[in-house]
C-alpha cells in the first residue's frame, strides 16, 4: 500500500546519557497508540505510524515528525495522540501547542 501520511514516532534509546531521549520517555507507547487510534477511525486514512530512530531534537522530546508536510510535534504524551490524529489527521487543523517551535 503506498501512504499519504506518515508518522514518525522516535523510539531512540541512548544508555548512559545525561541528553534526553524520547524513546525513554515512551516512544513505544505512542507509536502503539497512534497505530490504535488510525485503526479505530471510522474512515480509514492512508497513513502509516511507523517508529524511528532519533529525529534530532532530543531536548523536545518525545517527538513525532509528520510527513509529507514535515510537522514536528514535541513533548507528546500518549493523551496527546488522540488530539493529533483526530485535528490535524483528519481535520487538517495542526495542534500548535504541540508544534516544534522554530
């Protein structure tokens, strides 16, 4: 199947670091989460959360990359996933408490 939205969520884990990491922090459980909440759409996106290694602002994290427009939301939470999937997923409106804020 070929996406039109892919979620990256990053799952970096880095041992013996002071720097943050978000996959520390719960990037497991947000990937878990955003594959529940597409799935439980009643209109199914062509979307894909997928995990990845460190997006490179780890003192953001946890932090989720959004393409094909390149939105970067930082400091998710697992309540967090159902916001973004639901506003800016389906309504196209970008949760902007969340954006990476250039």
């Amino acid at each position: 199947m070929v996406y039109d939205i892919h979620i990256f969520v990053c799952t970096n884990q880095r041992s013996g670091s002071e720097r943050l990491s978000c996959g520390e922090e719960h990037g497991l459980a947000l990937t878990a989460e955003f594959k529940k909440q597409l799935n439980d759409l009643p209109v199914k996106l062509k979307a894909r959360a997928n995990k990845s290694g460190c997006l490179g602002i780890c003192d953001f994290g946890p932090t989720v990359a959004i393409y094909p427009e390149g939105t970067f939301y930082v400091g998710v939470k697992v309540e967090d996933v159902k916001e973004i999937v639901q506003s800016h997923l389906v309504n196209g409106q970008k949760v902007d408490r969340l954006i990476l804020k250039k």
